[in-house]
C-alpha cells in the first residue's frame, strides 16, 4: 500500500509541470494586452468609469466595433443564441428508477 501512494505521488509530481504550461503556445504579452485596451477605449469602452449597470453589453458592443475594423471575426467573441445549460437531459424511452415518486 505504500508503494502505491508514493506511485501516485511521484506521478502527480510529474505530471503538474505538463499540465500547468498546456497553453503556453498562446500566451499574451503585456504590449499586446495594453494594445487591445487602447482599441477598447478607442472604440469607445471607458475602463473603470464606474458604470457597471451596462458592464456585458458595453464591452461587447466595444469588442464588436473593434471586430469590425480590424476587418473579420476574433475570437472569443459571444455567440448568438441559447444555451441548454442547467436543462434536464431528455428522457430515451427508458424512465429513472424513482420515476413518478
């Protein structure tokens, strides 16, 4: 039993650096962060003005605009439509045990 703990430590050990740079391809500078800021603001987002009321949508109107002049599609972006987060998965001919209970 305790070769097997010290296995799964050791495992665990190895495997934290693998895991903790997996997006370390994509990683954003902080010229590159300021940049998009200074688009933001151009665009016509104030950060920290205050006004938090219309937070989502200002921003993604802002981003939108940014979208549009730098001539196509970005990502992230928010995707129009809903969602079916938090629905019952539907039922397949077959009922759970405590159907009707």
């Amino acid at each position: 039993m305790k070769l097997l703990v010290q296995t799964v430590v050791v495992l665990t050990v190895i495997a934290a650096p693998v895991t903790s740079f997996a997006q370390a391809d994509s990683a954003v500078t902080r010229e590159q962060v300021r940049a998009e800021l200074v688009q933001l603001e151009q665009a016509g987002y104030r950060i920290g003005d205050g006004d938090n009321a219309n937070y989502p949508a200002d921003i993604q109107a802002a981003e939108a605009r940014v979208t549009a002049q730098n001539g196509g599609s970005s990502y992230g972006g928010m995707v129009s439509g809903s969602s079916a987060s938090g629905a019952p998965a539907p039922v397949t001919g077959l009922q759970p045990v405590y159907f009707g209970q």
